[in-house]
C-alpha cells in the first residue's frame, strides 16, 4: 500500500514539473506558444538580450539588404528593426548579435574572412563592415573576467580581440574538441559549429552544433561543454545531445545551431533551428525550448518537453507585431521582408505613388536577381499586379536559387508559364501591357493564373510541384522563397502585393 501511495505521488510530481512548461494537446489554449516562432527560413539564429528587450539576427546569405534585426519583449513575438548590412561581401551566414560597454556588434563569416558591423544604437545606423581579416567560420563572442574579448570559431579554437573589437591581436589557439558522437550515429559529418559562450557562475559554457547542418534528419544536434578557463580543459554535459531528431515521425529535424538565454524572471531558454518534415523547401525555421540547471550545473530540457506540442509561453511583457508580407508600396523605402538575390543596387528599383518599379534585367528568372520574400505557411496564395514597359516580361515565382525556380511570366502580350527554365506559353494576346499574376500553392502543388482586373481569375494549364527544392536536393543551405521578376530590358512595376495563408 506505500509503494502504491508513493508511485501515486511521483506519478503527480512528474506532471505538475511537465505542465509548468506544456500542456498536453490543444495548440490554441491561452497562456502556451507552439513551435517554430520564426516560420520559414530563419537559420542560424543569433539572440541578446539587452535589459527587458531581446533582439535576434539571423544567416542572410546571398540576400541583401542582410543581417534583418529582430525586436521582441516576450521571446514568442516578433517585429523588425532593421538590416545592419548594406554593402554587399558575399554568403553571410552564422552571425553573433552582441553588446558590449553600450555598443553593439554582429560577428560574421563571408567570402573566406570574418566581418564586423558595428552601432551605437540597435535601430542603426550600422557601420559598414570591417574586414577582421581572419578565416574560419561561425564567431562567437565571449568575455573574460578580466573585461578581454575574444572570437570563438567552428574548429573550437578562439582569438583575442581588441578592445574596441574591430581587429584581432593575436593567433588563434586551440580549445574546445567537441563531444564525440557515437560512431553507429547516422550523421552528414562530424562538423563542429556555431560556438556560443557564456559565462555563469565559476564556468564558461559552450553550446556547439555538431553531425552537419543538414543530411540525415539524426545528424544535426545541439552539444554543450563548460570549462572554468576558456583555453580548456573543456567538460562535456553528461546530457549531451542536448536536442537532437531520433525518429523519422518527428516534425522537426536536424535541429542544432543553438544560443542559451536568461529572461529578466531568471529563467533560460534555448533557441535553435531545424527543419521541417515533409516541408524542407522552407528552410530552417527557428525554434524555442525552455532550458532547466541542474543541482551540479548542467543546463538540458525539462523532462516531458516536446518541440512539437504546446510549450508554455514565458511570464514575460506581452509583446504585439503586425508584421506580414502584404505589401501596397507605400512609401519611399523597401518593407523589411524584401531582399533582391546576391544584388543590392538602389539604383535599379523607385518607389512612388504605391508602386514598385523594377529595371528589367537577364534573360531567365534565375539571372534577374529577383526581390524576394520569405512565404511563412505550408499553403498560400500570392497575387501582384504588373505594368509592363519596354520589352520587359513579368514574373510571379517560387526561387530557390539561380538555377532552380518556376513561376508565370507575363510579357507585353501574353502569358507565359516558366517550369524550371522551360518556358511553356499559356495564353496569347490578354495581358495589354497591364495584368495580375497569382501563385497558390497548396501542400507544394503549385497553380498558376491571371487576371485582366484582378478580380475574375483565369487558371492556366500548367502547374508544378516544388517539394524537392531544398538544400539536400541542391545544396546552397536556400530556401523557396516568392520572387517579384523584372526580366529583360526596360521595367516592371508592381503594385498591391498581397499574401493570403490557405488554413
């Protein structure tokens, strides 16, 4: 009978610790948040908190203008700031958001060196970046007690920096070697990565990705270390893998690349990101977990969390967007969503009376470096409507990269659908120079269609299936984003941008 009452009670303990964090089903109960909190591709993510605000940044690649600051006060809400970088430098990617003496840094690596962009207030202006002219990958800040900054890289080797952390003072030296992954593990490589540093307590703790970025949805995970000196020696967490997919029926896969943080209530959370099953064409989509420290100083993840139920949302300030895509081009400056394809000419694109004029360039969707945004939901619809001057042609597209994308094209006549660079012509003669252009795109099946006034819609023939344009497929670590194309010579303008999620 006391076994009984004691089993009884540590049966109630166990789900009074769980529901601190999660409920069991519903994802709409109040007071709880679902994964991911960045959806689409929002890799690699960066997260400082600066008093009650937190800020996060993530890889921008070959999408500029890059490196789009994020602002939140509740960790689940999120709304832009702005772009920190405007001059092009090549692939960005893995960037560290910091602060230091009440200025902030990004570290990142691009074109075989690492960068730095500096402000002096988190809205910008932001510096153009310096050349730390060092390689490796993947920096991540750190400070010692004695007030020195430091660059961790992917190899776990660091480098002093300078005071002002704009140049590095010394060579690199050896440090953290990782946490050895069994050998029977289904991993792409062993590929340390994204070292992130903090120091609590008498430790300094690193939180690495190992298993490579993508491959098997196993391999990717997240792994910690702490050391009381930053050249080492280096323990490994008795809890390692921190995060990481075992089972092909999961949703979330290759999860890894985290940064750990405390809220202003004392609490730690974890952000990360991963991919999601059946729909890898979005990219990495960050994610939230809350974090627990053991009695002997370890952080790991609350017995009974799963990243794909209903998670608890932190006691924090609510905080409120009304960030979305729809787009009527007000203004005299680009929305923060948009970003042009390894280009960034001002000089190319006006805005004015609520329209977007484009000058047409290339002869394909793939080398009009096309103004791109990142579509949030498994099914929408996209419609734009076009001018057309000159012997441009129109496009409303899906572009992973420069030789993988498909959308309709409308030149000054007619309509014309564009499969993979195969151009297969639909209608003659209904576009006047003037027409809209829709995509809707339900589960990865793709239809395409036009309309003389934007109101009765005229489906065509063709359409097209986009499941496989991802990076296991092509490589490029992309994502399928909608693209606005002004192809061929003279100008598109664009007007009444509207994205509408299909429930």
């Amino acid at each position: 009978m006391n076994k009984f009452i004691i089993t009884i009670f540590l049966l109630q303990f166990s789900i009074c610790a769980t529901a601190q964090y999660q409920v069991a089903q519903n994802p709409k109960t109040p007071g709880f948040y679902t994964n991911p909190i960045f959806a689409g591709d929002y890799p690699d993510p960066s997260i400082l908190r600066d008093g009650d605000n937190y800020y996060m940044v993530h890889s921008s690649f070959e999408y500029y203008p890059g490196l789009l600051i994020w602002h939140s006060k509740d960790l689940i809400n999120w709304k832009p700031v702005t772009h920190a970088l405007h001059k092009k430098v090549g692939s960005v990617y893995a960037p560290d958001l910091v602060k230091y003496k009440n200025k902030f840094y990004i570290y990142f690596p691009a074109n075989g060196t690492n960068y730095v962009v500096t402000a002096d207030s988190i809205g910008g202006q932001w510096s153009d970046p310096v050349d730390l002219k060092i390689g490796n990958i993947d920096p991540g800040h750190i400070t010692d007690e004695q007030g020195k900054r430091y660059l961790f890289f992917s190899d776990g080797g660091f480098v002093p920096l300078s005071d002002d952390g704009l140049s590095t003072t010394g060579n690199q030296k050896n440090s953290y070697k990782g946490w050895p992954i069994p050998r029977n593990w289904s991993i792409e490589c062993f590929c340390l990565e994204g070292p992130k540093l903090i120091k609590k307590g008498e430790y300094y703790y690193i939180t690495v990705a190992e298993g490579g970025t993508a491959g098997p949805i196993t391999g990717h995970m997240v792994v910690s270390a702490r050391s009381k000196s930053l050249s080492g020696p280096w323990e490994n967490s008795p809890y390692n893998p921190i995060v990481r997919t075992t089972e092909k029926s999961e949703k979330w896969r290759s999860k890894g690349h985290a940064t750990i943080i405390d809220d202003v209530k004392g609490n730690w959370w974890m952000v990360f990101h991963a991919y999601e099953k059946d729909f890898y064409n979005k990219g990495r989509q960050t994610m939230l977990l809350p974090i627990e420290w053991t009695k002997d100083g370890w952080y790991k993840i609350p017995t009974g969390i799963n990243d794909s139920k209903p998670i608890r949302k932190p006691d924090l300030a609510p905080s409120k967007t009304n960030f979305n895509l729809n787009d009527n081009f007000t203004g005299h400056k680009l929305k923060s969503q948009w970003q042009f394809f390894e280009e960034l000419d001002t000089n190319r694109f006006k805005l004015t009376n609520n329209s977007l004029s484009v000058k047409a360039k290339g002869n394909t969707i793939g080398n009009s470096s096309p103004l791109l945004c990142i579509p949030e939901d498994h099914s929408y619809t996209v419609d734009v409507e076009v001018l057309i001057e000159g012997k441009a042609t129109a496009g409303l597209a899906l572009f992973y990269n420069s030789t993988a994308s498909s959308g309709i094209l409308a030149n000054n006549d007619d309509i014309v659908a564009d499969l993979r660079g195969w151009r297969a012509p639909a209608e003659k003669n209904v576009v006047n120079n003037h027409v809209f252009l829709r995509l809707k795109n339900v589960e990865n099946t793709v239809d395409l269609y036009y309309s003389k006034n934007g109101v009765k819609w005229n489906k065509i023939e063709n359409s097209f299936e986009v499941s496989g344009m991802h990076h296991n497929v092509l490589s490029g670590f992309l994502s399928l984003r909608i693209g606005l194309c002004s192809i061929g010579d003279g100008k598109v303008t664009f007007r009444n941008f509207k994205y509408t999620p299909i429930k």
